[in-house]
C-alpha cells in the first residue's frame, strides 16, 4: 500500500467516524443534517484514466452511512450522483484543466483558490442534499424538499470550506 492509499483510508476512517458519532446526532429545528462525508468524495483525485474506482468509492463510502442510518441506499444514490457530475463541473468552473496532462489531479483549496473551491463545493452539497430529501420524502413537496435542503445545504457546505480550509492551512507547513 502507498502513501497516497493510506492517506485516503485514514482520510476515510475520520471523515465516517465524524459523520456518525457527531454529525448524525446534530439535527437542527427538524431542518438542518449536516452530511460532511461528502468532503471524502469531493477530495477524491480526479484519475483521467479510470474514472469508474471513484464512481464505486463513492458507493461504497455512502453503502457504510446507510449502514449506520438504516436509509436504504439514499446515500449510496446521492453519492454516487456527487462523484459522477463533480468531474463536469469542475472542468466547467476550471476550462483550463481539460488540457492538463496530468493522469491524477487533486482538489485543494490551495491550488484552485477560495472562489473555485467555495463554488464546486456548495454546488455538489446542495445537488447532493436535494437528491437524497427528494428521494427520502418520496412525494413531490417542493416546499418541504427545498426548506431542509438549503438549510442543511447551507450549513453542511459552511462546515466542509471550514475544514477545507483547515486542512490547506495544514498543507502549507
């Protein structure tokens, strides 16, 4: 094992452990759930050659919230949705990345700048976050679905550019 599996696998352990001993016992006004495994799949190096190893981490990464929410692959679902379009809008926030001759390219706040980062990552949160209310409450109430999912969209995003943050600060040592 390399260094760059073992630093996604203790990357993974932390962020799961995060979400289900703190972050799924937070639920604000009946509204607010904030989801930060999502930082795990929105870190996932962007590998050219074989886009589907992130399609099934992300699968699985949301397979083991169900687990622990007894949700019924909702998570599975949203997650897999997340690891499929962040390649798309990454490229469309960052033209310039489609010509990159790098195989693997890394997300950081560090190297693609606060805008790019706070934008892709409140971007992928809300579409995740309305994926899985709208296939959680399983009728159309647009209502409802939009109220949870700006509110917790809002609060998870904030919590993921904070800890994004952190961890570029860390990087720059």
């Amino acid at each position: 094992m390399n260094n760059v599996n073992i630093k996604y696998t203790i990357r993974f352990i932390l962020i799961v452990l995060l979400q289900v001993l703190i972050f799924n016992n937070i639920f604000f006004m009946g509204y607010i759930n904030p989801y930060v495994y999502l930082l795990f799949i929105i870190l996932l190096p962007f590998n050219k050659s074989n886009k589907n190893v992130n399609l099934l981490i992300a699968f699985c990464t949301g397979l083991v919230i169900d687990a622990f929410q007894n949700s019924m692959g909702l998570h599975a679902f949203a997650s897999v949705l997340v690891a499929y379009i962040r390649t798309p809008i990454l490229f469309r926030l960052v033209p310039q990345l489609k010509n990159k001759t790098q195989k693997i390219i890394e997300f950081s706040m560090k190297e693609f700048g606060a805008q790019i980062g706070i934008i892709y990552t409140s971007l992928l949160v809300f579409i995740h976050h309305f994926v899985l209310f709208s296939i959680e409450a399983f009728r159309f109430d647009v209502s409802s679905i939009l109220l949870r999912t700006v509110a917790s969209a809002f609060i998870t995003s904030i919590i993921l550019i904070m800890l994004q943050f952190l961890n570029s600060r860390n990087t720059l040592k």
